[in-house]
C-alpha cells in the first residue's frame, strides 16, 4: 500500500461522523481511501444508508496534514499498520462488520492457529477473582492460547500478568492512542506484555481521550477472541458490555457465578441467569465448550496406563469410557454418579495424562 492511500484511510478512520462499518462500504464501493473524498456529492447521495451528515463529513473534515502527522507518528515509533484487508489483520476481527478500517499495533504478537480468548471484569477484583483468574490461566496454558484483555485496573491487568507468568502471549486493547500508557501505574507491565504479545488500538496519538473510549475498544477485545470470560461484575459494567459486544458477534460467553450477595458477582449471575453466558467453574468448562485438543498428545496404552497414578474418581471415568467406547458429558456423567462441573475437571486431568482425549460434537473416548 502506498504512503498516499495510508494518509487518506488515516484521514478516512479520522472523520467523526464516519463509522467503520460505512468506512468499509465505502471503499468496497469506491475502490480506495482516496476516491471516497474525491468522489462527486452527488454520487455519494446514491450510496444507501450514507446520508447528508456523513457526506457533509467526507466533503468538509478531510485533514490532511494530521493524517500525514500521524502516519509519521507510526513510522517513527515502529508501529504496525493493519488494514482490515490486510493478511496480518486479525482474522477474527475481519468477520466484525465494525471492526476498525485500521488497527495499530505494537509487539510480537503472533495469532497464527493459535486459540484466543479474552479476559474482562471488574477493576474492584476480589481476593476470589485473582486467584480462579490465575488458576484459569495456569490451567489453560498447556494450550498455548493468547490472553487478551484492557490493560486496565483489577481483572485485566490480573488476566495479563498470570499470562507473562505462563509465559503465553498476551495482548492489551488500549483505549488511547500509543503516546501514553493508561493507566500510568500500569507503565511497569509494559515491557513484559510487549516481550510476550503486545497492544492493538485503534485510537490516534491526537485522539481525546475520554471515558467512551473504553467502550469502543471493548469491541476489540471481544472481536478478537473466540470467547470472552468475565470474571466478576457489578450490576453495571464494561465488561458486560463487552460480553453483550460478544455476543452480538456470536462469540461465546462464560462468566464466573457467585454468592447472590455478592456485589461483585451480581452481573456474573446476570448473565447467567438471562443465558447471555456460560457458567464457568474451572478452566475444563472452557476446554470442553471450546473443543480444544492438545496438538500433540502422550501415546499411551493399557501397559503404560499401570504406572499412571489415578484418583478413585479417574478409574471409575475410564473404565466407564472404556465400556462406552465414546460419550458425551452429560451422559458420562449420570453413568460415574458424578457432578459435570467436576466431571469437567476430572476429563481435563484425564486428557493431560493422555488418557482421553475429546472428539468432535463435544464427545469423550479413551486413548
């Protein structure tokens, strides 16, 4: 792409009146950045659904000069410039029909056939909150996903240091441009997240920034994933927003339950209550609902299976699987006269010792 269209979609991402979804209609129709501002008023007055405020937009807040300012901006600071059509652009995020025109990033960050999944709640996390958020991480880390999340107070930044614990990558969705880091006490995780993924914004270093912006970039963080899993929320919250952004793009949802007395898990059970999330109990809900498979597996066999040390509830799953030859939770489940929350749990454990693994439709069999 050449440095003149990079400075009219800058000066297209820029406009105010002009959403994304409008923004890629338009080039999909014009063909390029350039000829979206270039093209006849009256032409533009038969694109449907533009309307006379945003061709006042297009043909009177054309900024040039700032455009140029930012792209030196990018340049300058070794930050990445994504356009939605781009290879490199977030492939989960192509299919959001508000997905930002162009996305900016810094890092090493890699999502090539790797699982995504993003992390939110409250800013107030409680002593509960960080330790179910820290064994989540840790539990699902054998499976190398990407933890993302805002970089904000509370559960975010939780999210994101037990992935640079587990050394799994992790990124942060800023709401600001990249001159700043909100916010500033998180300015000693930053080195650690670049290491390990990095950040995407869609904000300019010039944006405003205000407290609307949060709720913009959440569409990122759920757009990026292929589930979001909030972990605590008040009645009211940014991370029900993003859980309702979620589901709009037909992502999954979990969400962790609590007390009914609770303050911080009244959204959680919300959610749940209103089957807009998933309970999530252990990192195994998210395995199995998910159908991740390990990549590689330990081969195993009944002679090997003498030196591998089971609980009573672990042979009582195998044998049971072994008479079944393949099942589904629920039915597993009622045979063993175990809980599937904990069934959940014990199938995981199963799995990492290669003992089982799971099958497509969400079904069990032993190895």
């Amino acid at each position: 792409m050449s440095e003149q269209e990079k400075i009219y979609l800058l000066a297209l991402h820029r406009l105010k009146h002009v959403g994304d979804a409008t923004a890629k209609k338009l080039l999909e129709i014009l063909g390029s950045a350039e000829a979206v501002f270039k093209e006849k008023t009256t032409r533009l007055s038969k694109i449907n659904g533009l309307g006379a405020k945003r061709i006042q937009s297009i043909k009177t807040e054309l900024d040039l000069d700032g455009a140029e300012r930012e792209l030196r901006f990018i340049n300058d600071n070794d930050i990445g410039f994504l356009f939605f059509k781009d290879r490199d652009y977030p492939g989960n995020l192509k299919h959001c029909i508000d997905g930002p025109i162009v996305l900016f990033q810094k890092g090493n960050i890699d999502l090539q056939n790797k699982p995504i999944i993003s992390i939110v709640g409250t800013r107030k996390i409680t002593t509960h909150g960080i330790r179910f958020t820290e064994k989540l991480v840790e539990d699902l880390s054998v499976f190398n996903p990407v933890i993302v999340s805002g970089f904000a107070y509370g559960t975010d930044i939780t999210a994101q240091k037990a992935a640079v614990e587990n050394k799994l990558q992790t990124i942060g969705c800023l709401a600001h441009g990249f001159d700043q880091i909100y916010p500033k006490t998180h300015k000693k995780y930053e080195a650690d997240v670049l290491q390990n993924g990095g950040f995407f914004t869609d904000f300019c270093s010039d944006d405003t920034f205000d407290r609307n912006n949060f709720l913009k970039r959440n569409r990122i963080i759920a757009g990026l994933s292929e589930a979001t899993i909030v972990i605590e929320s008040a009645e009211k919250g940014g991370s029900l927003v993003t859980a309702d952004i979620a589901n709009s793009y037909d992502r999954e949802v979990f969400a962790l339950p609590g007390r009914y007395s609770d303050k911080m898990s009244i959204g959680c059970n919300n959610l749940i209550k209103k089957q807009r999330a998933m309970m999530i109990t252990s990192a195994a809900d998210v395995i199995y609902m998910l159908n991740w498979q390990l990549d590689q597996k330990p081969k195993t066999n009944n002679q090997t299976e003498l030196f591998i040390e089971l609980s009573p509830d672990e042979k009582i799953v195998v044998e049971e699987l072994k008479s079944l030859q393949k099942t589904e939770l629920d039915p597993l489940a009622l045979k063993c006269n175990i809980p599937t929350s904990k069934l959940s749990t014990i199938l995981l454990n199963l799995e990492l010792k290669g003992l089982v693994r799971p099958l497509p439709g969400k079904q069990f069999e032993v190895i």
